[in-house]
C-alpha cells in the first residue's frame, strides 16, 4: 500500500476535477475538526468540575482502612488484659506478705506464751542460763525419783552433762544435787535420763563404788553432783537413789532464750 502512495502519478492521464466534491470533503474535514475540539474541550470540563468537586488534596482515593480496626480492637482488649493481671499479681502479692506478717506475729506471740507458761513452772527455782540451755536449781530435797519427776512435770528432766565446759558451769554452782544418770537397769551400765550411754564422766575419788547386789551395802545406782570436791571434772558420786537432795531440771528450747 505504501508503494502505492508514494507512487509517481502519471502526469499524461487528464483528471476531471470535480469542484463540488471537493469542496464536499473539505466541509466534512473541517466538521471533524470541530468535533474533535469540542469533545476535548468537554472531556477537559468534566475534569475541571471533578478536581473542583473533590478538592486539590483529593486527587486521589484514600484507602479503606476498615480492616485494621478490628486489629486495633484486639490490641486494646491484650492491653486491659495485660493490666489487669498485673494488677493482680500485685494485689495477691500484698496480701501473701500481709498474711505472712500476721501469722509470724501469731507464731511469736505464741511461743512468747509458752515460754511464759514455762517461765512460770519455774517461778518457785533459782535458774541459770548456760548456751542454749537454761538450768533450774531446786529450793527443796526429794529422792532421785522424785526429783526427776518433777522436772519432768514442768517440762524438762535431770540434767545431762556432755561436755567439760557445761560440768564446770555446773560445778561453779556450789551445790550437792541429783543429776539424770543411772545403772538402774543394768548395774554398771551407766546411761542418762535420755536413753544414751555414758561416754565421758567425771568421777570422783574411787568412785563409782556401787554396793555390787550385797546386802550389807546400799545399792548405789544413782549418781550426784558433790560439791565438796576441788576439781570440777572429778565431783561424781553414785549414791543411793532414796537419798533426798536438791537437784537440777535442764530444758534446752531455742525458742525460749
């Protein structure tokens, strides 16, 4: 087709011009022009009128952002939640501590009135206090059998000595008492008011001298603290158990010192 447009026209041919059909297409070349311009023309109104109607900061659609509000509903509902289990944290904490408090104050009282109780077993002895021991020197005699029940009454029993140190507490007492040891079950076998066998004693001067099961002898099955000897560590005595002496109640409770 293009060669037949550039193609050189014959210029031997005569052409009959026709001037009305010239002049017919040069009116319709000149109507589509108009119609062309004035379609432009409206299409450009219309986007006048509707860049005027949305405004200069609407050229362009906002996106719908309906969809992140149930997002943001459910950050705020973690949130409150978040709130309110530390919130009750804190207040279970406050009250653990306050409970806490309270029953140790009740625990203390408590054992402030048992040591009252106690204290007031012993109101009518003379007490010494030794490390974690405390110590109640009667005011009266009894048998060896009796003294130790009445140590037992108030709570605690004869004394045990189990080291040199307490024996020379015990001797600086300056007193001829019972003490919680005894052969009674088994002659020669020495074994304190707990159960437990004699390990380290401090005898006196050829002693024990248990009568042996004689009968011109008094059987010596209990032993006593002898004051009148001059060294602390050798101041046992066994002795007949019906003798009447004073003697000496030892109660070891940390929680009442």
């Amino acid at each position: 087709m293009s060669e037949a447009i550039y193609a050189m026209p014959d210029m031997t041919k005569k052409v009959k011009f026709d001037r009305s059909e010239a002049e017919e297409r040069i009116v319709d070349i000149y109507v589509s022009a108009d119609t062309l311009r004035d379609h432009e023309t409206s299409t450009k109104t219309e986007d006048v009128e509707h860049t005027s109607t949305n405004g200069p900061g609407d050229q362009h659609t906002e996106p719908d952002s309906t969809g992140k509000r149930p997002f943001l509903a459910v950050a705020v509902c973690l949130g409150l939640l978040c709130v309110l289990l530390l919130a009750g944290i804190i207040g279970q904490s406050v009250h653990c501590r306050q409970q806490t408090r309270y029953n140790l104050s009740k625990e203390r009282d408590q054992l402030q009135r048992e040591k009252d109780d106690l204290m007031e077993k012993f109101s009518n002895l003379s007490r010494k206090r030794f490390e974690s021991c405390w110590y109640f020197v009667s005011t009266e005699k009894k048998t060896w059998s009796e003294s130790r029940k009445d140590c037992l009454e108030r709570g605690a029993d004869l004394v045990i000595i189990n080291s040199k140190k307490e024996m020379r507490f015990l001797y600086g007492l300056k007193k001829r008492v019972w003490i919680g040891l005894t052969d009674r079950e088994t002659e020669g076998s020495w074994k304190w008011v707990d159960g437990t066998p004699l390990k380290t004693g401090f005898w006196g001067s050829k002693q024990p001298s248990s009568g042996g099961g004689h009968s011109t002898h008094q059987e010596k099955d209990c032993v006593e603290l002898d004051d009148g000897q001059h060294q602390p560590e050798k101041t046992w005595n066994d002795s007949n158990c019906d003798n009447k002496l004073e003697w000496i109640c030892e109660l070891c409770n940390k929680n009442l010192l």
